[in-house]
C-alpha cells in the first residue's frame, strides 16, 4: 500500500466554527474535523479520491479521516487537519509550560486507510481513546 511522508499542520476552521454552533456532536461538526486537506498531487501519488479514507499516523498515534484536495494548492508533503478530537490523537500532548499542544510541523506518514479501518464517530473516539479504566 502506497505512503507519504508529510509534515501536518493543524489550526481552526470556518466550517468547524459553524458546525459547533450545532454542538460537537452533529453530523455537522464531525464532517469539519474529519478531513485532511491534501495537495492534489498527493492525492494522486496515494492514487486516492476525495472523500476517501485515509490513515495519519505520527509518533503520538494514528487516526481514519476523509481525504478531501484542498482549495489553497500546491503544499506537495503538507497536510492539514482542523482542530479537534480527532487532530489531539496525532499532535504532541506536551505542551511545553503554554498550556497548548504543538500544532504545526508534525512529522507523519499518510496512507490509504485499511478496508477496515473507517472515520469514527465522536462517540467512538471518545470510547476508544479517552475511556478511564
């Protein structure tokens, strides 16, 4: 299976500002944070499609969003992932005494997401990464 090597950065969005209006657990603000916004050509290298799964894995962990080409090209190497539940899996949880994680210029690998593996729900992502034992 095809990967890429990418720096990730992450950062807010107008759509998940709107899609909070409707609650974090809308339908609405789950399709604003699920994406990855890619350079067209590295779409093409991952010989993916818009909207199709794909796995981020950084050193802090790996996360299922929707691949989407993104409207401010070209960034070949660089994606972008809106802030959020999502996004905290594969940042660094250090936040250095500011109280913030590091946001931007993360390295990852992005690849094609597994047959299995699928964009999970807020519920689901709370059930599998935050769950207190």
């Amino acid at each position: 299976m095809p990967s890429l090597k990418v720096l990730l950065l992450t950062g807010r969005t107008l759509r998940q500002g709107q899609g909070k209006e409707y609650g974090k657990l809308s339908e609405r603000y789950w399709k604003s944070v699920t994406i990855c916004e890619m350079d067209p050509d590295d779409l093409k290298k991952l010989d993916i499609k818009e909207n199709s799964p794909v796995k981020i894995s950084t050193d802090y962990g790996s996360v299922v969003v929707r691949a989407v080409k993104s409207l401010r090209a070209p960034h070949v190497g660089r994606i972008f992932v809106p802030y959020g539940p999502w996004a905290s899996i594969i940042v660094n949880p250090k936040t250095h005494g500011s109280g913030m994680p590091s946001l931007k210029g993360i390295e990852a690998r992005i690849e094609p997401a597994a047959s299995e593996e699928k964009v999970m729900t807020l519920p689901e992502l709370l059930q599998k990464y935050y769950r207190k034992e």
